[in-house]
C-alpha cells in the first residue's frame, strides 16, 4: 500500500481515507505496547514529541500542519490504559478508555447519569468512538464538556512519568485554553471520579447538534458537610477554561432564586469573543443555562 | 413533430433513480477515483496575503526536495493565454492560471508543486518563497465604495467591476408624491460545500490531452482549456465522471482546470490534484455577498406602486469565469418577485475586494433579492397599518394576469403564485395551532413567495454560454438505445431524466435505454447543467431527436410489415401498424436491417439508427432591449415557502419546528427527483439562514476555513418539511415542463427571517441581515427593552 512515499510515514495516517490526500507534515510514529515504554520514549524525546489518543482534535491539527510533532507516540496498543475500575465510592477510568465505550456503559450510567448524558454532547458518534476520556482532558479545549464534569465532579487524574506518579485534581489541572499542568514527560493515564454525587446534571447551548458548547454547565449536588456546601456549577465555553461559578452556587446554597443565581453566575465569567457567539451572548446563555440546571438540581424555584 | 402515439406527451414517471444504486453502493467513479500508471500529485502554493505584488517566487528550494517533478511560477506559465474576458460593460479581470504579479486574495494560486505524491508535494510547497509586497487591502464593500480606495486594478479609475445607472424620471416623481418606505438588508458570503471538493487529473494519451475534472460544465471547460493553452478542441476530452455536488460552484472553469492539464502536456505524465476542504473555502467560488437599499412607494389605499433598489455586489477580486457578477444582474432582475408592482428599477453596482471571487450558489442571486423584498413588504405591512398576509395577497400575479410581464420585461407565462400562497397560509395556521403546545418560547410563522427563473440565456448575464442544449439518439444493432447529451450533472438524477426522456419519447422500455454523459468525446457539445434548465432543456433536445429518429424507423418499419410509414407507431419497444397491434417487429428487427440488410432498406434510405437534436428556447432575450427590458429565462416556476418556528428569548436560539415549500415546476417528470431537489434546497436554505459564514478580517484574512466554523446543517438542525407540488403547465416549454432545481433554497431565509420576527413581533424586531444567530437575535432584544425577556426561558 502506498501510503506518502517513505518508510517514517506511519500506515493508518494516509489510509484512513484509501489512499488519500490526508497530508501532514513527517514525523517519526512509536506505537509502545507498555506504559513504561511509552514514558520512557517521552523522557528522551520531550518537547519533540506528542502522544496521540483518539486523535479527534491532533489529526485534524496534523493534516493543517498546525501540529507539527517530531515523532507521535500512539497510546491506542497500551493495554493497562483502557478500562473502568469499580469501586463503592469512585469510578477509576483509564485515560484512553473510549467516550464511546463509557456512553454505552449501563453500570455506569446507573451510577453516574451525567457522564452518560455529557457523552451524548461530544460530537457525533463517529467521534466518540474514537475519542477518549483521557484524550479529552488533555485536550483542555475549554468549551468541551469532559473537563467540566471532571471539575464539577471533584474528579482527580493521575500522572506518570519515568519519575513516578502523582495525582492532580481537576481543579489544578486545566491552565489555559488547550494548556494543563502536565510536563512535557508526562501522561494521563487515569480518572477517578468520586460518586458521592446526589444529582448532577449537564446542559449546553451549540449552535448545531454536535457542536463544542457556545456555552454550557454542569451541576451538581451532595450533603453539605461543615466546609462545603455541596453544590457545583461549572461553566464551559464561555472563558479560557471550565470555570467554577463559585459565587453562584453560594447564591444557590443560599436558597437564593433563580434569578440571583443567574446573574451571580454571568458576574463570575469573563466570557470570550469568537465569529460563533459575542461575549455578551454567553453571558446570557450562561444565565439561562444556570436558570434551567437550577430547576434540575432541584434546589431553586 | 409527426404523429404516433409515443410522441403525444410526456407522463410523470416516479421511478427510484437508476444512478442511486451505483452512488449509494460505494460504485460511483470520482475524479479522486481516477488511478493512472506513474500519476504524479499537485499541490498548489496559494497567496498567505490578500493583496500584494509578487516582487519574486523562488522554488530553488522546493525544486530540490525530495521527489520533486516540477515546480511552476505564473512566470513559467506566462505562454498560457488568460482566461478569456467575455462579458460586455464589465471590467476586464484578465484572470492569469497562475497569479503573475499581483495576488488579490488569501488563496490565489501562486505557484504548483508536482511530485511523487501529495506528501512530497506539500512538504515542497512549504518550501517555496514568494516575495510579496504587501499592497493595502480592500476588506469589503463599503471600502470599495469609498473615494480613494485602493484599486485592486490598476487601470481601472475605481474598484467597481460593474455600475448600472438607470435613470426614469416618473419613477423618480412617483417616489416624490408617495409614501416611501425604504429598509437595508444584507446577506453575508457564503457558498456551496459539495461533498466532494474539485479535483483534476490530466493525462496525454496518443497525442490527446485526456482531463478528469469535478465540473457541470464539461465541454465548456474543454474550450477554456483550447482557448488558454492553444491547443485545438478536437485534442482534449473532458470526462466528469459521477460529480459529488456542484450547486453552481462547479459550472465555473478554475485555474486548477488549466494549471493541471497544461503540467501533464508539459511533463508528458498523469498528474493529479485534488482540492482539500480548506482550499475549497479559499480557492472554490463563494456566493450571495450582498447589500440591497430597497424602497417601496405607497399609495393612499396601501398598495405598492413602485419598488426600486440599490444593490451592491461584493464579488472577491472578480478573478473567475463565467464572471461572478451574474447572479447580482439577477438579483437587479428579480426585484418584483411574482408581485404586480407596476413600476420598478435596480441600480447595481459590483465591486472588487480582496476576497476569494464570487459566483454561483443555487439560486443564483434570487435568494439576495427575496430576503430584502419579503422584509421589505413586512415592513410596509407595519408601517402603513396592514396585515402582511393581506398586503402580499393582494399583490400576488393572479390567473387571470398571466401571461404577465414585469416592469423590468421577465415575461411569466404561467403560474400559480395566488393559489401556492393560500395553501401555505391554510397549512401555516393550521401547523402553527398543532405545533403551539411543543413550543418552549415564542412561536411564529413567516412566508416567502418568489419565481425562479428556469433555463436562463446566460449569455445576459456571463457573456458566454447562451442557451442550447442537443442530445444524441443512436438505436443499436440488438434494438437498445443510446442517449448522449452534453449536460453536466452533479447528482440531481439526470441519467434517470433522459432515459425517461428517450424512452417515453421514443416508446422504448426504460431499461433498454443507456445514458452517456459527461464525456465530450461520447457526447455532442452542450452547455451543461446549471440554472434549472436540464429537464427543460433536455426534453427539447430528445424531442427533436426522436422525432428524427422515429421517422426513419417508421419507414423501415413501414417497409418490413407492408405498411404506410406514417401507420406506424413504436410502443415498447416495438413498431407496429396503427389499429393492428399483431403487426408489429422488434426495435432490434429494424436495427438489423439498418445496420446488416442494408440492401433490404427501402430505396433512399440511410444506413444506421441515429439522430441528433439541438435545443435553442425560443422567445428569451440575450440582452436588454431599448427599454432596459430582458426576459432571461425561458419560463419561471413559483413557490411559497412557509415555516414554524420557536424562538428562545432569553438565549436567542431559533428553533425550526415545521417548513413548508409549495412549488409549481409544471409537469413533474419524476416527482420523488423534485421532492429531493427541494429537500436539499431547503437545508442549504436553512444554512443560509442560521449557520453559514465566510468570514474575514480587517486585512482580508479568512476567518473560516475548516467544517468547525462553517456550520453546515445536519440532520438535526432540518426540520419536518412538508413538500406541496401544484403543477401549472408552461406555455413555453417542450411539454410544459419547467425546472426545479434551484427554488428549494430560495425562499428559505426569508421565510425564517419573517418567522422569527412574527415571534417576536411584540418587541417590534426587525431582522435585516442573515444568518440569524443567536447572538443577533439577543443583541437585537436587548436593544428592545421587553418585559417577557427578563425571566429567562
């Protein structure tokens, strides 16, 4: 099969298509079958190099030549990343555990119906059949819905390196837009999703079905203890990252109504300007977003 | 045309689409599917400035990467001609293949990379390094307009490519003795995204320049392609092969279309190219930019006595064939709609700027001009106090007008404009009663009457091509029948047509009947597929073929069972005596005598079974008359489009709940064919309306290039869509036939545009530009301080 004319040039990126015109620029491909493996190769190569997961965002980045890794190290043969591990208090999801594969999960949806519902989201089936869980979190795309729920839910990621592994929590993660706190050594390779949830619930305005959000927010509810009140409200696609609307869910803690709720929540944001909404827009969406999961928590009139 | 039973008519026939099995089994052969031995690939360098002057172009580089063929400059391509300049009273553009010293916008080709394949080529396009000198950028109209403005050509006294003066001065008084109401209204660029992009493969084969490309125009582009490098027609073969979607942006001739063919005649090799998703947003046509300034003089009893515009163009750098001020010379053509308006004028002006050309996009500048005059008319209903409905009811063309001509000389010679309008209001009432419940915020209903020109002479409006059209009848030795024809389809179901066509028409079943299309060495020359005219003008054609073709199996026929010729009638396949049905021989009987017993023929008879026809519409005129009058098109289909729609108020999101198109195209051929061509209208309609933009910056950068910001509709955001058929014959047409492929997306936008400001006609909102989004409609009601809204949804 001729697939761009030199031996470098991995199989599946000229063939997805046959033999067509998807056309990045040469980069070296590694596909390790161990997590070892794969960390060593980005111990040495570092910045020079770029796993891939599902590759819903970097193929398309590579054929614009946008991306341009050195080499690419396919994590899709590394067999200690993929699968849920079940526990009474948490879900543990491996990074390249695909959203396709999590959406069709029953036990999952039983315990935990927003990540389900989130899932229905992300794109189109093709994509989340691809797509990853961990994938998407690395991505860091600030209107994507998984890196909201993982901050709305307190979940945790874990990280490896040739150092050895630590734990980040969704709060620390995301940075910036397409920025988190990982080195350039190191992996996700994990989710641990608390279930102490009550209620949690997702809703986003897209221009299409499909769409990244224009703006959107997950919710969500537990027993308050002496230092949390148990309420979360994370907005997405209306900043650089998902954002905590931290004054609105005390509003709503308050038994504030509706009302006071929405405009504490469009208060806490300082939403972007792009050619598919104005920043003035996702203010109001976030507002009429925060009315309606309000409504679903069933802690506001 | 002589007797026979066959001949009588035409009957509609629903048959599914012989081409879809083919299509929808993965068997459909692509230019993209083209595979020769040792092909090389193409990759184009495309200008990263919107406008500059190219000081130098240095492919020393990219000339030595790895597995480069050739790399070619516009200097290197000085020998090919430009593309011809056709059109009269409009500025010459001189369009060059490759750009030589001047680029006028973000993706104008630069230079080619051929290479062992696509990879090497882009890797070396990288490589090339063009000089620019950056020039200052005209980024849109009203900077084109502007005194002083930077020219885009430099001997030209201004950026306009096109300015039309009418002058009338009792139009003049009317608008100064009467109530005059005037309104804006905008459209934004943006265009057809065919599933498959353009593409071109160019071989030479025994001296003969042998072209694939994705086009609806074949033999036109093989013209272009003799006329630039010089080469005799007789010498190129244009094959189209299956085309994924042209919607107008494919009857344009490209510089790809030139650049390929001479690489491969130069290189003596195959080589190929195919545009990607983001050169087709830089480098394939764009569409429908326009401003219209529209005014409407009332009189005391609220009837509209004259509309007149002012509309501007903004076509890109205008560097395209056929020239991309066509549809606007529609648009100018289109202001009275299908209402009697006794008097009206358009003033056009098209202007340069440093964007991707412009062109056609279905509709072909209809859909501009019926977004302003269907909000126009909204508006006088508001400001002189009357009911919309009413307004447009009482202004309708009514049978008893017809035929009727317009103020501006387009001659409608049949229609159901009153009728399809009161079935669209009956259905929108009652849909609007049904649907009410489901609403989550405001619910309302807006109308969108229109005509749409069929079969046009582009010669009006492009310079080029007129009006003909010929097809080929050839009955084979076995009895089966051939039909050729130079039409250039891109999946509306033409293979379907003309066998329908040949085989009605000559009295043949349809599955003896072989489609040839797309091929200028197998068929005549024609003009190719493009302003709803292919049935109509198809039907033309094959008429006067079978005709022929008829007469001298009549004859044979005749001869074999003893009989007059003019007894004999061909049904199903076989001729046989009129009132004597066991008389009768096969088609393949005839054809072995024609072709094997030529010396059993009847004296004077020719060998051979086959017969050409060539269609000219009659009574359409190629240019304006002493009067500015220009009836452009050989009839004109009507519709009504009518939607339901639910409108978010605290968000601003439209939400279509029900769409209606009452369309009259005459005689359906085949029904379930219009009930898809409407169906897709629709949703590029719905685009238009809500979703799609081309966007740029102030220095004539494109700010959408990929399918995450172009948002075409999918299957959710289509609404259920009701498809109501009348059918008023033509009194012009072979058969009464009128054409149906462009209406579907005409009516759209304003028929949405209506609806959402029908929900929220309280707030007193008043859209005047598309797309509709979110964002507009919010902005507009917080500029609208409304009660209702502070709630949220």
């Amino acid at each position: 099969m001729r697939c761009g004319g030199r031996a470098a040039r991995p199989a599946w990126t000229g063939c997805w298509w046959g033999e067509d015109v998807v056309k990045p620029a040469p980069f070296r491909y590694l596909r390790p079958t161990s997590l070892d493996e794969a960390l060593d190769a980005l111990a040495t190569l570092g910045d020079e190099a770029k796993p891939i997961a599902g590759g819903q965002s970097l193929v398309p980045m590579l054929n614009f030549r946008l991306a341009r890794p050195g080499v690419l190290i396919d994590l899709g043969r590394i067999p200690a990343l993929t699968g849920v591990h079940r526990t009474d208090g948490s879900l543990r999801i491996g990074a390249m555990t695909r959203q396709r594969v999590l959406e069709l999960d029953q036990d999952i949806a039983d315990r935990l119906p927003v990540l389900r519902a989130a899932l229905r989201h992300v794109g189109h089936v093709q994509i989340r059949t691809r797509g990853t869980i961990g994938g998407s979190l690395a991505h860091a795309d600030a209107a994507a819905e998984l890196p909201a729920l993982a901050l709305a839910l307190d979940a945790t990621v874990e990280v490896a390196s040739v150092a050895g592994t630590r734990t980040v929590a969704a709060a620390d993660l995301f940075l910036g837009p397409w920025t988190t706190c990982l080195a350039p050594d190191e992996l996700l390779t994990r989710v641990d999703v608390p279930l102490a949830w009550q209620r949690a619930a997702i809703v986003e305005l897209a221009r299409r079905h499909g769409d990244f959000a224009l703006a959107g927010v997950v919710g969500a509810r537990r027993p308050a203890t002496t230092d949390d009140a148990g309420i979360r409200l994370v907005g997405f696609g209306v900043g650089w990252t998902p954002v905590r609307l931290t004054e609105a869910e005390a509003a709503l803690a308050a038994g504030g109504s509706a009302e006071v709720v929405a405009d504490a929540a469009a208060a806490g944001i300082d939403p972007i300007d792009d050619i598919h909404a104005d920043a003035a827009w996702r203010r109001d969406g976030l507002r009429a977003l925060v009315t309606r999961i309000a409504d679903q928590l069933g802690v506001a009139a | 045309m002589s007797g026979g039973a066959a001949t009588a008519g035409l009957v509609a026939d629903p048959r599914p689409r012989r081409e879809d099995p083919r299509l929808l089994t993965g068997q459909g052969s692509y230019v993209a599917d083209v595979r020769l031995p040792g092909m090389l690939e193409a990759a184009f360098v495309r200008s990263p400035l919107a406008h500059a002057r190219i000081r130098a172009v240095d492919t020393d580089a990219a000339r030595a990467a790895p597995g480069v063929i050739a790399v070619l400059t516009g200097a290197d391509l000085s020998d090919v001609e430009p593309f011809p300049d056709l059109r009269e009273r409009t500025r010459p553009v001189r369009q060059r293949a490759l750009c030589i010293d001047r680029v006028r916008y973000v993706g104008a080709p630069l230079a080619v990379v051929v290479a062992e394949d696509r990879y090497l080529a882009e890797d070396a396009a990288e490589l090339v390094d063009a000089d620019l000198e950056e020039l200052p950028v005209v980024a849109d109209m009203d900077a084109a307009l502007a005194p002083g403005a930077p020219l885009l050509y430099d001997d030209w006294p201004d950026d306009r490519i096109v300015a039309t003066a009418p002058v009338d001065p009792e139009l003049d008084a009317i608008f100064e003795t009467h109530q005059v109401v005037r309104g804006t209204y905008r459209m934004q660029r943006h265009t057809a995204m065919p599933m498959e992009t353009r593409g071109v493969v160019a071989t030479v084969e025994r001296g003969r320049l042998l072209v694939w490309t994705s086009t609806q125009v074949p033999h036109v582009v093989r013209t272009v392609i003799a006329r630039t490098l010089g080469l005799p027609e007789h010498r190129i073969r244009v094959v189209a092969g299956d085309v994924g979607g042209g919607f107008g942006s494919k009857l344009h001739v490209y510089p790809e279309e030139v650049v390929i063919p001479a690489l491969a005649w130069r290189l003596r090799r195959p080589v190929r190219w195919i545009e990607d998703r983001r050169e087709h947003f830089l480098a394939s046509s764009h569409a429908r930019h326009q401003r219209h300034d529209l005014e409407a003089a009332v009189d005391e009893r609220g009837d509209i006595v004259a509309v007149r515009g002012d509309l501007v163009c903004d076509v890109g750098s205008g560097e395209i064939l056929p020239p991309g001020v066509a549809p606007a010379f529609v648009s100018a053509g289109s202001i009275t709609g299908p209402y009697r308006f006794p008097r009206s004028q358009a003033r056009l002006t098209c202007v340069v700027t440093n964007k991707t050309p412009s062109g056609a996009y279905r509709g072909f500048g209809t859909p501009e001009i019926v977004f302003a005059l269907e909000r126009l008319l909204e508006r006088v209903a508001r400001e002189t106090g009357q009911d919309p409905v009413e307004l447009r009811r009482r202004h309708l063309i009514r049978p008893e007008d017809l035929p009727y001509e317009t103020p501006n000389g387009r001659r409608i010679d049949s229609g159901s404009h009153l009728e399809a309008f009161e079935r669209a209001v009956a259905w929108a009432e009652t849909t609007r009663e049904r649907l009410a419940p489901t609403a989550r915020g405001s619910i309302g209903v807006g109308y969108a009457n229109y005509i749409e020109g069929v079969s046009p002479n582009y010669h009006a409006t492009s310079g080029l091509w007129a009006q003909q059209e010929t097809s080929t009848l050839r009955i084979e030795p076995d009895g089966t029948v051939v039909v050729a024809s130079g039409l250039g389809p891109m999946g509306q179901g033409t293979e379907t047509m003309l066998a329908t066509l040949a085989s009605q028409l000559l009295g043949v079943p349809h599955d003896q009947v072989e489609v040839r299309l797309g091929d200028t060495d197998l068929s005549p020359y024609g003009l190719g597929s493009f302003g709803s005219r292919s049935t109509v003008v198809a039907a033309g054609a094959v008429q006067l073929a079978a005709g022929r073709l008829l007469d001298k199996v009549r004859t044979i026929a005749g001869h074999l069972l003893e009989a007059s010729a003019t007894d004999i009638e061909l049904v199903d396949g076989r001729a046989r005596v009129v009132g004597s049905p066991d008389r009768s021989v096969g088609l393949a009987e005839v054809a072995h005598l024609a072709y094997f017993r030529t010396f059993d023929l009847p004296p004077g008879t020719e060998p051979g079974l086959e017969a050409t026809g060539a269609y000219e519409q009659p009574g359409v005129d190629h240019r304006p008359n002493a009067q500015g009058k220009l009836n452009i098109c050989l009839t004109y289909a009507n519709s009504t489009h009518a939607c339901v729609v639910d409108v978010d108020r605290a968000t601003g999101v439209v939400r279509l709940l029900a769409h209606l198109a009452v369309h009259d195209a005459g005689l359906l051929l085949n029904p379930q064919v219009v009930d898809g061509q409407i169906m897709g209208g629709v949703a590029q309609g719905i685009g238009g309306a809500l979703y799609e933009q081309l966007l740029h910056d102030a220095d004539g950068q494109p700010l959408v290039t990929s399918f995450m910001d172009y948002l075409v509709p999918g299957a959710p955001e289509v609404p259920e869509l009701t498809i109501d058929h009348l059918s008023t014959p033509s009194t012009t047409t072979p058969f009464g036939l009128k054409g149906a492929g462009e209406a579907g997306a005409t009516g759209v936008p304003a028929a949405i545009a209506n609806a959402v400001c029908d929900a929220l006609r309280d707030t007193g909102i008043d859209i005047t530009q598309t797309p509709i989004t979110p964002s507009s409609i919010r902005a507009a009601l917080r500029a609208t301080p409304d009660p209702t809204t502070t709630e949220g949804s």
